[in-house]
C-alpha cells in the first residue's frame, strides 16, 4: 500500500538544483515500489479533466524560458499505460466527472522535475492527468475520491504544485520564510490533520493570508485531489516541509 502524496515542485531548477526538498524526494522515493503513477500537474489546465493515454515514452517538455541549457537537455524516459488510463477514465465516469483523453502529449516540468528527482529511473508507467483551476475545492476533493483503493494496488497518487505559489512575492534575498506563507501552511495543516474539510474547502475566506498563498489556485488545487484520493481513516502527515526565496512552499503531505 503506497499513500498518496501531495508534493511541493517549485521551481524547473528543482531537477538540478540540490537542496532540502530533493534531498528528501530522492529519500522518499527510494522507500516506494510503485505498480504506477498517477500524477496531476498544476501545468496542465483543461476544461475537462484530460487523462495522458498511451504506451509510448513521453516527450519531456521544457514548458519554461531563461534557464541554464542544462535544463533542457534532461530526459525522463517514462512510458504510459492506456489500460490504467481507462481504469482512471471508467471511474471517473462512475462518479459523473467527463473526462477526455489525450494521446499526443509529453511531461511537463510540474510531472517530470519531481519525478526525476524521486525515481532518477523511471520505475514504472505514468499517467499525467490535467487540473481545472476553476472547480471549487469540494469538486477538486470528489476527482480525488474517485481513486480511492488505489493505493492498495500500490498505485503511486501525486497531486504535484504548492500551497504557497505567489512569485510576485518572491524574496531572492531571503534568509528565512515568510512568516505570512508559514502561517498559511500552518493554518493548512491543522486542518488537514483534524479532517476539518468544510474550513478547508472555504480556505479563501478562512485561511490567514489566503489572497497573497494563492493568487491563483492551479499550483493549490492538486492538494484536494491528493487528499480526496486518500483513507480518510488514515491521518495525513506532512513528510517535508521547506521555503525557498522566502515564501514558494516546499511542503509535502501524505495521505
């Protein structure tokens, strides 16, 4: 049994770069054995929720500008499966959420950097699945609870963003974060860990600087899916936490 995650991916430079959160990614993912992964990334917006469905290895797409060319000679070799693509498809039609599939595109930077940075090989298929930045919280939470079980198949769930995601707030000469971004997280968190889903699905007007966290909710919302995805019997446990630049949240959670 593998638990979902939701996972922290900061910036591309996450996938050269070594600090507290790869060193942690690296760790984290050597205890995995995963069958297969199920990934969505706040860098992929449709309308309809868009499930990856192919055999083939992905193309790995440097969807970024302006940074070293180092960047953008890695590969990440990972395949799909269309069989697990139809599992995700059969079940979300089950629970009345349209989705459609895409045969044609690659990884982007929000699947591929935290993925090589947990299995520098990738171990097995990869299903990238799209977000709706514009569906409540309480929606976001029901596309999670859709693949519940899941996990008993050892079937690696990964909500990939951050909860605090503002880069008009950055602070490139920040020694320590932000206290307004760690009382966001912090605020997060309690809640999560007492299961306290109708404050948590009303962040915007109950969390503590909500508006600065979350200027625009792509990089939040894969947080409720991670969630949604989870035993709710089981209580969530943050597995890392890091700032970087004063305020851009590293904080990882386990479901």
């Amino acid at each position: 049994m593998i638990s979902p995650i939701f996972v922290g991916h900061g910036s591309p430079m996450m996938a050269i770069q070594d600090t507290a959160c790869t060193a942690f990614l690296l760790t984290y993912g050597k205890k995995l054995a995963p069958s297969a992964i199920v990934i969505f990334t706040a860098h992929w917006e449709t309308e309809v929720l868009t499930i990856s469905s192919t055999n083939d290895v992905y193309e790995t797409i440097y969807d970024f500008g302006g940074f070293p060319k180092e960047l953008y000679q890695i590969n990440y070799p990972a395949k799909g499966s269309t069989k697990l693509a139809q599992t995700l498809a059969d079940r979300f039609q089950a629970k009345g959420i349209a989705v459609n599939m895409d045969t044609t595109r690659g990884l982007d930077h929000g699947s591929w950097v935290p993925l090589s940075r947990m299995f520098p090989t990738p171990p097995c298929p990869v299903i990238q699945v799209s977000v709706n930045p514009y569906l409540p919280p309480s929606e976001q939470y029901r596309i999670g609870e859709a693949l519940r079980g899941l996990d008993q198949e050892d079937i690696l769930i990964i909500g990939s963003g951050a909860t605090v995601h503002n880069l008009r707030a950055i602070n490139w000469n920040a020694t320590e974060p932000e206290a307004w971004a760690v009382g966001f997280d912090d605020w997060l968190v309690d809640h999560i860990q007492k299961q306290e889903l109708d404050a948590l699905f009303h962040y915007e007007t109950q969390a503590p600087n909500a508006r600065m966290a979350v200027p625009r909710a792509e990089h939040f919302i894969p947080l409720y899916i991670a969630m949604g995805s989870g035993n709710p019997e089981r209580q969530a446990q943050v597995i890392h936490r890091s700032y970087e630049v004063g305020s851009l949240s590293y904080l990882s959670i386990a479901f």
